[in-house]
C-alpha cells in the first residue's frame, strides 16, 4: 500500500482539510463587507472546538478580495492592561499595512519630526504612529483618535483601498479595569463608534468566547447596536459527515469508512469541528496499523475516549475543586447539561442526588469562580452553560468509572 499522509488536522486554530457547514456564517459576513457606512461591527463567538479561529481566518482572503485592509492579531490579556497598551497592540497590527503610505505635513498637524525626518519621505509605519500618538494632547482616546484619523486621510490619496478591517481572535480578553482606572475595551469601542460616525470605514471583527459579548454590552451599553453577532453551534449531522469523509476522498486514502463508522465519529464528536478532526485523524492512524497487521479496521472509541480525556478535558477538570467537581457533577447531571441551565436547577437536582446539597448562595458563588476558570459562563439573561464543548459527558465519564475517592458525589 502506497504511504498515506493522514489529512486531518486536530491542533489549536489548524485549517481543517474541508471547512464544512458554515455557508451561512460566510453569507453574513460577506453582507458586512458590503457596507459603505459601518453601521455593524462583527462578533464571532462560541465554545472552544467549533471552529472560531478558522472561520475568522477564513472571513479574511474574502474581505481582501473586496478591497479591505486586513489588520489584527491573538489579544493577549496583557494588550488589555492599560489604555495606552492597547493602543499601541492595535498601532502596531495596523503598521505592517500601512508602512508603505507616505505621510504629508498637513496630515500630521503639531506633530516635531526631527530635521533629518524632513529630508526624507515620511511614511506611516509605527515610529511615525507612535510619534502621532505621544504628541497629541489628550486622553488615550484621543491620541489613538488622532492616528487613525491621519491613516484614513492617507488611504483615502491612496484610493485603492475599500477600509481596514481589525480583526482579534480570543478578544474575551479584553476587559476594563475600573480599580485602576484603566478602560481599555471602552476605548476601542469609544474609537470606532467615533470613527464610524464620521464615516470612516473602519471594522472591527471580534473572535471569542461567549462571555465577550456580555464584556461588550457592560462596557458601553450601545455595543448592542454595534455589533452582528455570528454565534458558532455544533455542525449538522449532514455536515458532520461532509468534514469527514471529504477530506478522506481528497487524499485518496485506500480505506474508506463504513456507513456504521461515521456514524459513530458523528454521535462521538457532537458535532464539534475540532472533536471531528482529532478522532478522525486517530481512527485513520489506528485503521492504517491495523491494515498493516491484517486485521480488519473498526473505530477504536475507548482508545480514542481515553486519549481525548487526557489530552482536551482533564487540564480543565484539574482547575476545580473537590466541592467545583462535585457542583459540576450535578450539572452533568441535567438533562439539558448540554444547553443552558440555571442556579435553580442546580440546587433541586443536588437535592435529588445523594450527599449534601446546594444552597441557591452557595451554587451562585461557586458558578462565578468556575466562570474565572473557564469551565462555565454565565449569558447575559442570567442562565449558564459549559464553556467547553461535551464536558458534561466528560464529567460522567469521571464519575461512573474512576475508583478515585474524589470523585464520589458527595464524598
């Protein structure tokens, strides 16, 4: 048999071999690049695994194809320490797009460049950014204000660009810091509803976790308005099937999966784009070996329950307590542990299970420190849901078949 390179690709952010089930999504976005007036800002968001970091990378070649101006990076939390940090984050993404641009004196009114500046051809890379940014009086705002003003000015001489488009992946970090008088998301979104209202065609196009949206809204109530919101779920199962077996007919791998096989990665993965890529790459790995010894393949779906244990779940499980596990072990226990729940649901439930139940206080306390651990977050209509996709079958898994003390509800 002719060596076979296993096409799927389960990483953090990896392009998957055959983007699947997010037509729309590209239909909506595509209707904001059409805007003249920016009257709507993207946010893309959902759970880990379906494939935010794609799709955002994906949006990019087709706004380009549309005369945009594509900036942005991961936001890191510490870009959003400070006001003045994350001005320079966005000062410096937008600097290798516009370094090219030459920069007029009457652009840059107020602005000391040195004598030997004057002898040579300014142009708008981020020394001459940031030089704009300290010399203008004013709040952050109104220095980064200031410089996204002088780029418009010189793209609008360029004239072969539609706008630029900031785009951040794992943009739930950003957040403002009322204790030290820090308000960095409040100046991005400040910055671009003033540009925007003065006809600039600047956008922003957020990546993240559901809790950005909730940031947004508390940090300027008429993020509301700002903002479409694409809000990823799980694929179809018909799309499902698509992401797996396209790619397997794209490399022509010389074993095919059985209509029972798919079926089974299908029901496994839930429909989550990165659970689909690991298991497929696994039972691929495992068919080829099995192929190689004469035997005949199956999906191995205890090997590969366990690997993904390992590999995805039991970091996240580590961060919670023995009493977080055993509030999340009554979650698990929901019937709808897979949608959105509430406090009250919590505690009847914990009454039924045997053990010490939950006081409505005492669940509220412990779901705002899992929420600091990323495991569960709150919407914005007060209700809650995992913030990582199947855990809930995860923490079943943990309870019915380890031995561990730790895991006994109630112990």
């Amino acid at each position: 048999m002719a060596p076979f390179g296993n096409p799927f690709r389960p990483g953090a952010g990896h392009m998957p071999p055959y983007l699947a089930g997010r037509e729309q999504e590209k239909v909506e976005f595509e209707k904001l690049i059409e805007q003249d007036i920016i009257l709507e800002n993207l946010v893309l968001t959902g759970l880990r695994g379906v494939g935010k970091t794609v799709l955002l990378e994906t949006f990019k070649p087709l706004a380009i194809a549309k005369g945009w101006l594509w900036v942005g990076t991961d936001m890191s939390e510490s870009s959003s320490i400070t006001e003045d940090r994350l001005a320079i984050r966005m000062l410096a993404d937008l600097a290798v797009v516009t370094s090219s641009l030459v920069v007029r004196d009457e652009q840059m009114p107020g602005v000391g460049f040195l004598a030997e500046d004057r002898q040579r051809s300014i142009t708008l890379d981020y020394r001459t950014m940031i030089e704009i940014f300290q010399s203008t009086p004013g709040l952050a705002l109104d220095k980064l204000k200031a410089v996204l003003n002088v780029v418009w000015s010189c793209l609008q001489r360029d004239g072969n660009n539609r706008g630029i488009i900031f785009a951040y992946d794992e943009s739930q970090n950003l957040a403002d810091h009322s204790k030290k008088d820090e308000y960095p998301l409040s100046l991005m979104l400040d910055a671009f509803q003033s540009l925007q209202k003065q006809d600039i065609p600047f956008m922003l196009a957020l990546a993240g976790l559901p809790t950005l949206l909730t940031k947004l809204v508390e940090a300027r109530t008429f993020a509301e308005r700002m903002f479409h919101v694409i809000f990823l779920d799980r694929l179809s199962k018909n799309a499902s099937e698509d992401a797996i077996l396209k790619p397997i007919k794209k490399a022509k791998c010389p074993i095919k999966l059985d209509e029972d096989s798919v079926g089974k990665i299908v029901e496994f993965s839930g429909g989550y784009p990165y659970f689909v890529q690991f298991i497929c790459r696994e039972v691929y790995d495992a068919f080829l070996q099995k192929h190689d010894q004469g035997q005949s393949p199956s999906v191995p779906i205890r090997e590969i329950t366990r690997k993904l244990d390992s590999d995805f779940f039991a970091g996240r499980w580590g961060r919670a307590t023995d009493r977080q596990r055993d509030l999340l072990i009554v979650i698990a226990n929901l019937d709808n542990a897979e949608k959105e729940f509430t406090v009250q649901e919590i505690v009847e439930k914990s009454k039924e299970l045997d053990g010490k139940p939950f006081s409505a206080s005492h669940a509220n306390q412990m779901l705002n420190a899992l929420g600091n651990s990323g495991l569960v977050y709150k919407n914005r209509h007060g209700k809650y849901s995992f913030a990582v996709p199947l855990l809930g079958r995860f923490i079943l898994r943990q309870f019915e078949e380890s031995q561990d003390p730790q895991l006994k509800l109630f112990d």
